[in-house]
C-alpha cells in the first residue's frame, strides 16, 4: 500500500494495516509521492493508492493512467476542501485577488509541499491563471506546517495550500482565501486506486476498500488518536488501533461482503 506523509494518509495507511494484518493478510506501506504511486501501481509494483482526490486535485492523474489503473467510483470520504489558507488575523487578505496586493508582507511567496502533489500542480495553475507575482516553494507538510505555526506564533503573514480533513484547523485559527475562478473547485471527493487485477487476485480486500466510509468526526478521531500517538513517541499504527478498538461496528461494516 501506497503512504504520502499527510496526516491524514497517515493515520487511514496504519489504519488499513491493521484491519487486514487483522484479518491474515501481510502489509507494507511505502513512502511514495503520488506521482510514483500512479507509476508504481501501473507496473503492478505497488497494490492500492488509497486516496485520489477528485474531481479537480488529482484529475491529471486520472488523465494519464485512466487506462492502465483502477481508479474506484466509491468514494471514502465526501466532504474534503482544498484551496489557499492564511491565519484568520490577516484581515486584509480574503481572496486569492487580494494577494498582489500584499506581496511585499508576504514575500511573494505560497509556502508549499510535496513537489508533485495534485494540490500542488493546481496551485501552479492558479498562480498563472489569476496572474500572481508569486513563487511557489515546495518542502514536505510537516515543514509547511512548521513555517505556518512559527508565523502564527509572531503574527507574521504567510499563505499555504491546506485541506480538509487535517487538524491544523483544529490547531490553528485559519481560515481559506475566496477562489473566485474556482480552480479549486467545489467539494472534493477522496477515492481510492488500485493495480490492474487487483480485484481478481484479491477479490476480498477489493471489495472491502470500496466498503470504506469515513464521516468527519470518524476521520478526525483517527487523526487525533494517530497524532497522539506519535507525540508520545509510539507508532501511529498504536492510534489506529485505538480508533479501530473503539469503532469496530463500523469497521465491521467495511468487512462485509
């Protein structure tokens, strides 16, 4: 299985691991940017690539190996948002068509993650399409977040790409930029990819991962338990369990045939 250092694919990758060793199945998660993945799972060197984000963020992806991998129509999580964020004390900037106007305090500069990422080819697109004077630098989460809690913390200005499902919006007082072109787009919807055949040679799992459904209290239960864990110096795999221990019914659920 495919894992992206998001919190969130953190926390459903450890999750997933458990359930199926679980159930007698042996797992490895590997460390791939997506890009990778996609290529990974077309030369069936990897099984599942457990989020995809569509329409808009991964839609490249889906493009370029829509005929060599299975990209799931169930979906796992409906509620997911993406766009430009800035703290909420930065009253003067509330569109993306404000931050030209504020580059000088924001060093024209989108302080980024993962190079390659779906969200990050959308910024570059939306960068180009409203005519910014800005940079986009690209770093890991984990960094961009760093930077986002360290300009918090001196009421400096900065703006990044974040989603929802992440508790930084838990964490931090935050809020998104209006996209008035909506190269964002609305909703997004988390899937799920798999490799060719998968589904024949795993027919259970396959059928299990399209059982997959998460609210949003599920999914920032999973993060929060995950996130402890890895505070406190355990294995996120230990908050997964957690999480499992205290909603098996639902993931008894997923595990019908």
């Amino acid at each position: 299985m495919g894992q992206i250092s998001w919190e969130e694919n953190i926390a459903v990758t450890n999750m997933w691991k458990s359930i199926l060793e679980e159930e007698g199945y042996e797992v490895n998660l590997h460390l791939l940017d997506i890009a990778t993945q996609m290529s990974s799972l077309e030369n069936d060197e990897l099984d599942i690539s457990p989020e995809i984000w569509l329409p808009i963020q991964d839609a490249e992806y889906v493009k370029q190996y829509d005929d060599t991998v299975n990209f799931s129509e169930e979906t796992w999580y409906d509620n997911a948002k993406v766009g430009l964020v800035v703290p909420s004390y930065m009253d003067h900037v509330n569109s993306i068509e404000d931050l030209n106007e504020n580059k000088e305090s924001l060093d024209q500069e989108i302080t980024g993650f993962d190079a390659g990422a779906g969200t990050m080819l959308v910024v570059e697109d939306v960068i180009e399409e409203y005519d910014l004077d800005y940079e986009l630098t690209s770093s890991s989460e984990a960094a961009m977040l760093t930077e986002l809690e360290q300009a918090i913390d001196n009421e400096e200005d900065i703006v990044v790409p974040l989603w929802n499902p992440h508790r930084a919006f838990s964490e931090m007082d935050l809020k998104y930029l209006d996209d008035p072109q909506n190269l964002f787009g609305e909703a997004e919807k988390i899937h799920h990819a798999t490799r060719s055949n998968f589904d024949e040679d795993y027919p259970e799992v396959d059928q299990w991962m399209k059982n997959w459904k998460m609210d949003d209290d599920q999914i920032g239960e999973l993060m929060s338990y995950v996130g402890e864990a890895e505070d406190n110096d355990e294995e996120p795999i230990e908050g997964a369990e957690k999480w499992i221990n205290e909603n098996q019914e639902v993931v008894d659920q997923w595990l019908e045939k």
